[in-house]
C-alpha cells in the first residue's frame, strides 16, 4: 500500500495556483490530523528509499535535523529496523547543524540528541555518520565548513533532506539574513531561537549564541525535501513560508523554489493558511454558525469597523457576498452576531448567583463549585492562570491545587547551593534527611551531565515546595489545599522522562 506521500500528484509551487482552494500557497504541503500520523508517513517514505538504494546496490544519502519536530520519524524508523529488518548499512547522514561550542558528551548537543533517538538503535556504520562538530578551534572552522560541504558532494549529494522551521523562519540555523547562496559555515542565532531553546539549558543564559549550520544552497541541492512543522506556535510562520514573498529574512520562503520540497503539516500548524483561516476568500463555504461567528469579526479587524457599522459593501468586498445573500442584509447579519457575542460575556467562572442565565452561558444554582487544578510544575498555576485561580478563590469556591511534580529540575545549581550554605549553619527537622556538607560538595564538585545525589534532589523540592506555598498563601489559599503528588517518574533528576 502506498503512503500518502506518494500517491498524491506531483504538484509544485508553479502548479499550486490553478487549484482553487490552494490557490494563495507556493509551496505543496499535505496536512494530517496529528504529528504522529505524520511521522509515520514520512518515515515509511525514507524507509522506500533506503529499499530503492539498497536494491541498486547504491548509498542512500540522508540529510536529518534535530529538535522536537522528527523524534517519532526516528521511532518508527527505529521500530521498523527492530520489526521489519530495515537495514541501515547503506545509509550515510549528513546533519543539519550543532551549537558551537558544545562537547559532543553534553546533553544537550545534536551529537547526543541523534544517537540517543536514532544511531544507537540501529546498524549504520559509525564511519557513515556526519554530524558538525562543535570542538573544533574557532581558527580552523573555515576549513571544516568546507570540507564538510566536499565530504557531502562527495557521498553522491543528499538524496534526502528532513527539516524543522523556527519561529524566526529558520531551516538549520540559517537565521534571517541568510542569503539563498550561503554553504555550511558558523552563524550566530537569533534571539527568538534562544529564547525558545532556553528551557533545554535552564534559562537563556546557558544557551550557546553561535552554532554551525548547513547552508541555504547546501539545502536547496537536496533531491528531496520534506519540512515537518508542528503545533499552534509554528502556525504564523508556516503562513508567511508557503504564502509570502521569497525573502531572506524568511529563510524557508527559498524553499518555493526546490521543485520537490513537501511540507508536512498538523492541523493546528496549517491553521493560518489562508484555506483554514480565511476559506471565504478563496470559495464558497458552508456556513455554520461558527464560521459566521468567525468571518464577521475577521471582517470587523479588517475593516476596522464595529459590528453594527458593517455594510453589504463590505461583505461583498471581502468574499462573502454569498452569506450576505443567505441572510439578507448586513443588518440582520450584524444584529444577530451582535446578540451572539453580547451572550457571551461573563465574570464569574463557576455560576454567578441568583441570575437569571437563560440567555447567558452562567450558570445560576449552584454557585459555588469545587475546582481542582493541576499545575504541572509548583508556580504554574500562578504564572500561567493567576488571575483566573485568583478569581475563583475570591468567589468563594472550594479551590484545591494539585502540583504534579516537585519542580526539581527547574531549582538552578547555584540557588540550591545558597540554601544548602544557608541549612548548614543551622540543625533542624530537615537535617536529619539532608546533610548539607554533603550537598555543598556535591554542587562543588558536580560534572557537567551529572545527575543530581538523592540529597541535592530532595533540597532542590523543598525549595520549590516552599516557593509554591508563599504564591498559593498570597493569594489566599490555605495550605491543607495545597497536594504534592512527587509522582515518582519525575523524581529521577534527569529532564527527560
């Protein structure tokens, strides 16, 4: 059976434009109900072409990237070696990119990331991996970057090139800026890419602020591309990727010119092309009430005019000359969307008391309610819905916060080591669990990857612990409606589960 990859036409940017629905994009792209449905996919099209090379007795040569986008591409890839005797032994791989400086040893480096999730689980040969290295002396980069293009054209070209996008439109780490001729060399990243990196390396401050990356070109001669883009976050750069001008300081935008590049989309990614967010521009539509609700307040930020002040002029100006038919008039349309979001106004979450709330979404009897929320990490609550956990308080529910994890992880070496100095000139109830000489040494002699001792693990909690009872107290919460779940597969120390 052929995946979909492969049955679809053989549509590129210069064909898109006489499909009627896809008429603004310039770049093909096929969208799925998730990552992982997608995933599949494109790992089975790797894996027929790993098939193919094998076949003719040729080197399949593979372009990988790194980064959330392709970890179950790389799990399937790894499934079907363990399970159906895909073969790695013919395959050479070429890497998008690494940050520099990073040891190939640190967590956090692409060398680590690639054979934590692919290299260690299957049979390529270790001579037939290419990943940049972020060792090398700044004085001999100039050459390395040049012989990592040589050793590509060498390997035949990449047959295959599998990509992320950053928020900044970026592909590699070809940040914007990037000219379309630009080859494999050290670039300096975007601040936008190290803030969204940040969480890996516990705060913006650890993220290195240079990284080598393949170039624009080297991408471009790739024989095939596919560019995998996840989630809501990446929405607004797909939109200006597929739909934009060729710019560089949209880097991806260079990719309308590869005559086989396919991006691979969830729904929540692809939800601002201009088919999912505006599908009256480009036909008629069915419309629900949903849509209605949509498209008029499109139309009023458009226009930048209130719902009542709406015209026919204006409905018809702006593809919905077809609605405006369907219901009449632009007053009858804007009184009626009027009513709709009027009725959607409330302040009180759980039920406002003793209101009449047949035309409103309160509700009246009962009042009061008992809520439960989950805060994955202590302080989630109140940095991410203060003002709603506020509010609930103030109305008198029963609100009871569950904290999902101790927050260890988040407790910086150096802020635990300050309350270690600190527990060590006093004895205490805590003392009898921690010793804290023993927690001073540690931290002073930890190693960069190590995990934390037991000791520095249960002090780096109650730091949090403590944190999460200060916020939750300020705002009025008692502290038996306080839980901590500790759930033990969090407990480890290690970032990843």
């Amino acid at each position: 059976m052929k995946s979909a990859l492969e049955t679809i036409p053989d549509i590129s940017y210069k064909s898109a434009g006489k499909f009627e629905e896809t008429r603004f994009e310039k770049i093909h792209n096929e969208i799925f109900r998730n990552s992982g449905e997608a995933s599949l996919i494109v790992a089975q099209e790797i894996a027929q072409l790993i098939r193919s090379k094998q076949e003719k007795n040729k080197s399949c040569v593979l372009g990988l990237a790194t980064g959330s986008s392709p970890i179950k591409v790389y799990e399937e890839l790894v499934r079907m070696h363990r399970e159906e005797g895909l073969s790695f032994s013919n395959v050479i791989t070429f890497n998008l990119d690494e940050y520099y400086p990073m040891s190939k040893e640190n967590n956090q480096s692409y060398h680590h990331f690639m054979h934590q999730h692919l290299f260690n689980h299957i049979d390529i040969k270790p001579e037939n991996v290419n990943i940049p290295d972020g060792t090398v002396a700044i004085d001999e980069l100039n050459q390395y970057c040049i012989d990592y293009e040589m050793n590509i054209k060498n390997a035949g070209g990449l047959d295959f090139q599998l990509l992320g996008i950053g928020r900044t439109g970026h592909v590699g780490f070809n940040e914007p800026g990037s000219h379309i001729n630009s080859g494999t060399r050290i670039i300096t990243l975007d601040h936008i890419t190290r803030v969204d990196a940040s969480s890996d390396f516990n705060g913006i401050d650890n993220v290195p602020k240079r990284a080598i990356t393949m170039g624009v070109s080297t991408i471009l001669r790739s024989k095939r591309i596919v560019l995998m883009a996840w989630g809501q976050n990446k929405a607004d750069i797909i939109k200006r990727t597929i739909q934009g001008d060729i710019s560089s300081e949209v880097p991806a935008t260079f990719l309308q010119n590869h005559p086989n590049a396919t991006f691979v989309l969830d729904q929540s990614a692809a939800s601002e092309l201009t088919r999912f967010k505006t599908p009256w521009l480009v036909g008629e539509c069915l419309w629900t009430q949903e849509l209605k609700s949509k498209a008029i307040v499109w139309l009023c930020q458009k226009t930048k005019q209130s719902i009542l002040k709406l015209t026919d002029r204006d409905y018809n100006n702006n593809g919905m000359s077809d609605l405006l038919a369907q219901e009449g008039s632009a007053y009858d349309l804007n009184i009626n969307m009027f009513n709709v979001l009027q009725h959607t106004i409330t302040g009180w979450p759980g039920g406002k008391p003793n209101t009449d709330d047949s035309h409103r979404p309160e509700r009246a009897d009962p009042a009061k309610k008992r809520v439960i929320l989950f805060s994955p990490h202590p302080d989630d609550d109140v940095i991410s819905m203060g003002g709603t956990f506020s509010k609930l308080i103030k109305q008198g529910h029963d609100v009871h916060v569950v904290y999902q994890t101790s927050g260890n992880i988040a407790v910086t070496d150096d802020e635990a080591l300050k309350f270690a100095e600190v527990g060590s000139d006093f004895i205490g109830a805590a003392a009898a669990e921690i010793n804290f000489k023993s927690v001073i040494e540690f931290l002073n002699n930890k190693s960069e990857n190590q995990i934390d001792s037991l000791e520095v693990r249960k002090l780096k909690g109650l730091i949090r612990r403590r944190e999460s009872y200060a916020a939750t107290r300020y705002i009025g919460l008692k502290d038996e409606n306080t839980h901590f779940l500790d759930l033990p597969f969090y407990e480890t120390g290690q970032v990843k589960k």
